[in-house]
C-alpha cells in the first residue's frame, strides 16, 4: 500500500504542476484581443514564408503544419470571447433602435449615444471577422502544408535508383568515397579540436566529475536499482499479476533512464563551457536522443523476454524460445542508433547522395534481416509442442501484426531489388518502429490489467475497504474494475495507433491520397474509385477484427463476472457479433460509394433470387436471430427434439449444434426449433425426474416394500430433500402388485446414473430382507385320458410332462 500512496502522490503533484502551468499561461495571455489579432497574423506570415524556402525539410514541414494548426485554434477562441461583446453591443444598438427618417429630429444626446454604439459594434464585428479570416486562412495553409509534404513523400518513395545487386549502384558511392571520407575527417577533426578545447578550456573538475558519474549511473546505479525494484515488488506489492507487470516497467525504465542520463551527464561534462561548434553540438544533441531510444529499446525488449527469469515473463513465450532470442532487443537497439546516427552525420557533413543511398540501403537490409530471424525463431517455437503438449494458441492480432511483418520484410527486399531504395528504407524503418510501440503497448495494457484487477477485483485488498466506505457490492466492484480495465486498454490501442501514423508520417494518408487519383470504375451508373475500395476492404477486415477482439472481452473478461448465466453470455456475444458484422459491412459499403439507395435497389435486385434459391438458408438464419432474442432454448439446455435429445452446445447462425449422449453432435436447423414441438427438459426447472416401476408378489408387505424403497432414495447423495422421494401404489392385477418410485436430481443428465443406482440399492435391500422378487411362473402339462380332480391330489401314477425337449409328451 505505501508504493499505492506514493503513486497518488505523483499523480496529485503532477495536477498540481498542470494547474501552476496552466495559470503562468493564463497570466501570460492578458493581451487585448486586437493585439492577439496581429500577432497571429504575424505568426501566420512567418508560417508562409517559410514554406516557400526550397531546401524546406520535411520536419520542418510538420512542425509548420503544428504551428498553423495553433494559430488557427488560438483565432477560433479569440473568436468565440468576442462574440459575447459583440451580443452585447448589437443588444445596445437594438435598444436604441434605428435612426430617424430624413428629417426628423432627435436628441443629439441619443444620436451620440447610437453613434458610439454603432461604432462599438463595428470594431468588435470587424475583429471578429479578422480572427475568422485568419482560422480560415490557417486552415487553407494547412492543406497547402499538406499537399506540400505529400507531393515530397511521393516524390521520395517514387524516386528510383539502380538495383541493389547492379554494379552501377556501387559505382557511385564508390566514385565519391574519397570525397564523403575527407568531410568526414574534417568533421573528426573538428570533434577532436572541441573534445581537446573542452578538457584545456573549460572545467577539468566538472568534465571528470560528470564522466564518472556517468558511468556510475550506467553501471552500478542500474544494477541496484533492477535489485531495489525486484525487492520492492515481491515485498511490498500485494500478490498477483501485476508484481511481474510493475517489475517488468521498473526494468524498462530503469535501463532507459540510466543509460539515457548517464549519456547525457557525458555531454555537460564534455560542454561544460560551451566549446563545442554548432555542427559537433547538433551531433551530440542527436547522439544523446538516439542513446536514449536505443535503451528504452534493449531495456524493454530484455523485461519483456526475461530470459533468465522464467517466471516473471509476461509473454507466452517458451524458455528455449526467450534464450534464442535474448540477443535481438540490443541488435535492434545498436542497428537503430547506428544508422540514425549516420544519417545524420552524412546530413551534417555534408556527404554525397550515394552515400546517404548505401546508407539507407544497409539499414534495410540489416533490419529485415534481423526481423525475419526473430520471426523465424518465434513461428518455429510456435509450431512445435513442449514435453508433447501443443503450444497455445496464438492471439488474432499478434498473428495479424507477424503477417503484417512478413508483408513488409518481402515489399522491403522487392524495393531494393527494384531501386527503390527509398521506399525500401522507408519500410524498414517504420516496421521496426511499429514493433517498438506494440511492444510498448502491451507491456502498458497489460499493467493496466493487472493494476485494475489488484485494486478493483472481488478478492483483491481494496474489496473490503470499497465495501465499507461506498457500501459498494463486491461482485459490482469486481465488473467496475473489468469496464475500466477494458476503456483503459482502448485508450492505449488509440494512442498506439496514433503513435505509429505519427512514426509513417505523410506516408499512409499520402498513398490513399495518391491511390484516390487513379481512374475511377464506373459499375451500374456507380463510380468505384480505387481509394474507396482500398479504405472500404481495410475497415471491413479491422471492423471485423475488433467486434472479435470486444466479443472475445465481453465473453471471457465482463460477462463471467456478472450474475448473467453461461447461455445468455452465449446469447449475448452472438448477437452482439450479428450486430457488429452488419455495422461493419453497412460502413464498409457506404464508404465504397453505394449509398443507402442504392444498397436498398441492390437488395431488392437480389430479394427474388433470395426468395427462390436462399430460402431454407434466410428462413434458418431469421429462426436463428428468433432464437437469440427470444430464448426457448440457450446454450446448456436439454432439449427432446425428435429423435435427438441432449445439450446445446452452440446456436450458430443456421443451424444448432446438440451433442448427445454417445458424444456425438447432431446439426440441427435453426427452423426446426420454430416450426416443430421442443421439450426442454430444463427451462422451467433444471432437475431431472427419476421414475422406477417395481413389480413385487402379490403376498409381499407393501407396507415394508415401501418403506425399504424409501430409505434407498433417501441413501442416495443425488437425490434431493425437495421435492422429497414418494413411492406410490401404481397398480395389483392378479399376477402382481406394482410401486412406482419417483424422487428428484439436480439435472436431467444425472437421470440415468441414479436409476441405475437405485435400481442396483432396491434389489440389494429387498433380498437383504428376505422379500422375495416377481418371478415367472412354471408351465405345468398334464397328459391323460381322464380329467384329474383340479381340487384333489394328484395321484402317484398320474404321469407328467417331461422336461426332456426329445420325448414326446
């Protein structure tokens, strides 16, 4: 609980440190709304005359593209602060109405009065119309950014070289490899003359002081801090999940900030005094960021993996998998620093176009290829089994982002195989960058799981003390704690998803955008352009991957916890899957073009062949939705229906799966729970009847039979108290009396065991007390001329049948 109090401490201090924040900026911002005006203007002038500088980049593109957004965001609110003072002044100039005719003669007292508020309106109308003309314009120079960053996008993915495999594609950079070397020696140079300048010039002291305490942060300060974070979370956190989420955080974090700051404690150490030159300054700014990324890279990929510590590995990853692939998070994280770093040292030196072309073609290749062994090794685990039982199965999206990668490794190779060395590059680079922010991701969601479950759970430490101070009910606590989990995860995929468009840039809108100037098909008087068609297939498949991902939530995270039982979850999540699959496919048609027209003169075209040749199909899947909605049956009844009688198992969108009592499933259509008598032995109470019939000699005590019946019922650990075991006289004809026993289970399944039980029991007890079974009766012949006396004894010499089959009687 102290690590929980401290991280509401952090929480309140940051408020704190937002609400300072935002009033230093509220006190700054107490500038008249004329001076808010031009200066707005000013800035969206500057903002426009540097988009027209030709050696613009494309960073300084999207920080421009930032900047105008603001602008126009800063116009629309001193806008909306006018518009009050504008209210007031037409109110004020309607209360003094309008002017006299033409030669009438007023008050030159009023005539002032509408004079000045005539003019007060104008001046806040005027200033309004300024502030709107300027959100407008920032608007327009918005776009203008935007077409400007996507026509240099384009320019670059399309911009084409020699094959990698072609000599030609060495031969420059060979050619110019005496001149790039040279700047690059003079840059050396030059960081030399600096480093030397720095330990003559400046403080001796500081430079040592902040080189050692580098190192002692990399090394030792690491190295204790991984321990104090173990510690604290097997000690101090309650049991669970998330001591392995928060220890796995700490190590990430841990290693990023260390290496990060250690770094950067050699940069001020080095800078101390300002020695450096612009260029070596710009290089070590980059250097300390790309150090910083590098870490968080090899520290979050090495919590990740643990794999040294097998059990507090979040990922269903094997122990030999995890070894083999222990290495590739500090591979990713020096590939990424190195070729970042030289990207910007041949920016900054100045070398050749080749050059930054071999460049970029290495990078692509060293990070794929790094990629499709990782990959490898991941999917080989994957498909063998571990001490022979089969490995889990793999999440959707995790099988959809290892083929998303693949899909990006072979555009990759095929880009630099076709010159296209900047597409190629491209590539690379935001593959690995997308597998940085999954990684990240999950590590973010799965903490947040595991906090939400620690604190909100129905067995967690926190249940008692919310069922005290807010009389909350656990089981509601526990469902409170799942909805926010499950928010709380889709802010974190949103943010995601904006991180990774922010790593493509212009990229991804850019090729839609380009894609929308394709020639457009025309179909039926309907324009199909291949954008649409594109945006149209790709939110089909992502709107039915996440009505997978919320079926899949609601069905084994929310629903289990509530009081809803097994067969209207099952219900709930089918229908909310017919549901969420027509949403999808209705937006995906819209968004091709087919408004709600023409979908509807499309299913009228197709309602005849549907009417004919769809029938039994529609007329099963409409007794399907029947099903669901009204719920004769559900998931776990035992249903009689003809020959079949067993369990629902699933109700699908045609047909009903039953599995009966040899294991079997019988496909039954959804019509026939419709159209045909059901006898569900469970909807209006779920215990099965267990009926005997005994018949018993008719000089039997029935008294005593009856009350041996009774105590065997009674005996039995499934059959129950309520209704509680009778046996009645069913029937005496005059071979035989008949008891029939009838006593209750817990369901209709058990049935059949207890009978078997009691049966078994009954047979037991009464030969135990001597009463005899019903047994047939012998068949007695008697042969003669005369006709014996039925009511005298049989005489000695009368014969008799014979038993033996071979005489003849």
């Amino acid at each position: 609980m102290r690590t929980l109090r401290i991280f509401l401490i952090l929480l309140i201090l940051a408020f704190a440190g937002g609400l300072h924040a935002q009033s230093a900026d509220d006190t700054t911002t107490t500038a008249t709304p004329a001076q808010q005006i031009d200066d707005l203007r000013g800035q969206l002038d500057q903002v426009e005359k540097s988009m027209k500088d030709e050696k613009i980049t494309d960073s300084a593109i999207d920080d421009l593209r930032s900047n105008t957004s603001d602008i126009g965001s800063k116009a629309q609110k001193v806008a909306s602060s006018l518009q009050q003072g504008r209210e007031s002044a037409k109110a004020r100039l309607d209360q003094l109405g309008p002017a006299p005719a033409a030669g009438t003669r007023e008050a030159p007292e009023l005539a002032a009065s509408r004079k000045d508020a005539q003019k007060a309106f104008d001046a806040v109308d005027a200033q309004i119309k300024q502030a709107n003309g300027i959100a407008l314009e920032a608007q327009q120079t918005s776009n203008q950014l935007s077409d400007l960053r996507r026509i240099r996008f384009q320019e670059m993915i399309s911009r084409r070289t020699n094959s990698l495999l072609s000599r030609a594609f060495w031969a420059e950079p060979a050619a110019a490899f005496p001149r790039d070397m040279a700047n690059v020696r003079d840059f050396v140079g030059t960081v030399r003359d600096d480093v030397s300048n720095s330990w003559t010039q400046g403080n001796r002291t500081a430079l040592i002081s902040c080189v050692l305490a580098g190192l002692l942060l990399m090394s030792v300060v690491r190295l204790y801090l991984e321990h104090r974070a173990r510690e604290l979370t097997a000690n101090r956190m309650p049991p669970g999940r998330l001591r392995r989420s928060a220890l796995i955080l700490g190590v990430a974090l841990t290693s990023t900030l260390t290496t990060g700051l250690g770094t950067q404690l050699f940069y001020l150490g080095l800078n101390w005094s300002d020695t450096f030159s612009p260029e070596t300054d710009e290089i070590a700014h980059t250097l300390v960021a790309l150090v910083f990324l590098g870490a968080f890279i090899a520290g979050l990929g090495r919590a990740l993996l643990s794999a040294k510590r097998p059990s507090w590995r979040l990922p269903a990853i094997p122990d030999e998998t995890a070894m083999q692939l222990r290495r590739f998070p500090m591979l990713f994280s020096l590939a990424t620093v190195l070729f970042q770093f030289l990207h910007k040292l041949n920016h900054t030196v100045g070398n050749s176009l080749s050059a930054t072309v071999a460049t970029s073609s290495l990078e692509a290749v060293v990070l794929t290829v790094l990629t499709a062994v990782a990959l490898s090794r991941l999917s080989r685990s994957h498909h063998h089994s571990v001490d022979g039982t089969p490995p889990a199965p793999r999440p959707v999206w995790a099988s959809v982002f290892i083929a998303a990668a693949w899909v990006s490794i072979v555009a990759t190779w095929l880009g630099l195989l076709t010159g296209f060395i900047a597409f190629a590059a491209f590539m690379a680079g935001q593959m690995v960058w997308t597998i940085i922010v999954v990684a990240a991701t999950y590590l973010a969601m799965r903490l947040v799981d595991d906090l939400f479950e620690t604190l909100l759970s129905e067995k967690g430490p926190m249940s008692a003390r919310a069922q005290a101070v807010f009389g909350m009910d656990p089981k509601l606590l526990d469902q409170a704690g799942v909805v926010l989990s499950g928010v709380s995860r889709l802010v974190l995929f949103l943010f995601a998803l904006t991180v990774v468009a922010t790593g493509f840039g212009a990229g991804a809108s850019d090729i839609v955008a380009f894609s929308g100037k394709l020639q457009s098909i025309e179909i039926y008087g309907m324009k199909m352009q291949p954008d649409r068609i594109l945006t149209a297939i790709a939110i089909f498949f992502v709107g039915l991957l996440a009505v997978r991902v919320v079926k899949n939530w609601l069905s084994n995270q929310y629903l289990p916890r509530t009081a809803i039982d097994p067969g209207m979850r099952s219900s709930l999540t089918t229908l909310l899957g017919y549901v969420g699959m027509v949403l999808v496919a209705s937006v995906a048609l819209v968004t091709m073009g087919l408004s709600l027209q023409n979908i509807a003169w499309v299913a009228s075209a197709l309602s005849v062949g549907i009417g004919f040749g769809l029938q039994a199909i529609v007329q099963n899947f409409i007794s399907g939705l029947i099903l669901l909605a009204e719920r004769p049956v559900k998931v776990g009844d035992w249903v009689v229906l003809d020959d079949a009688e067993g369990d629902i198992r699933r109700i699908n969108v045609r047909a009903t799966e039953i599995q009966v009592a040899d294991r079997s499933t019988i496909i039954v259509p959804n019509s026939s729970f419709i159209t045909k008598p059901v006898r569900n032995m469970t909807m209006a109470n779920p215990q099965g009847r267990v009926l005997i019939k005994l018949p018993m000699p008719l000089d039997s005590d029935p008294v005593d039979v009856r009350q041996h019946l009774l105590d065997a019922m009674h005996a039995h650990k499934s059959v129950t108290e309520a209704p509680a075991p009778s046996v009645t006289l069913d029937s005496i004809d005059r071979t035989a009396m008949t008891f029939a026993t009838t006593c209750y289970v817990g369901g209709p399944r058990d049935v059949g065991g207890v009978k078997s039980d009691l049966l078994f029991d009954f047979i037991a007890r009464l030969r135990g007390a001597g009463i005899p079974l019903l047994r047939p009766q012998d068949l007695v012949l008697r042969t003669g001329s005369q006709t014996p006396d039925i009511a005298g004894p049989t005489g000695a010499g009368a014969p008799k049948a014979s038993t033996d089959p071979d005489s003849n009687a």
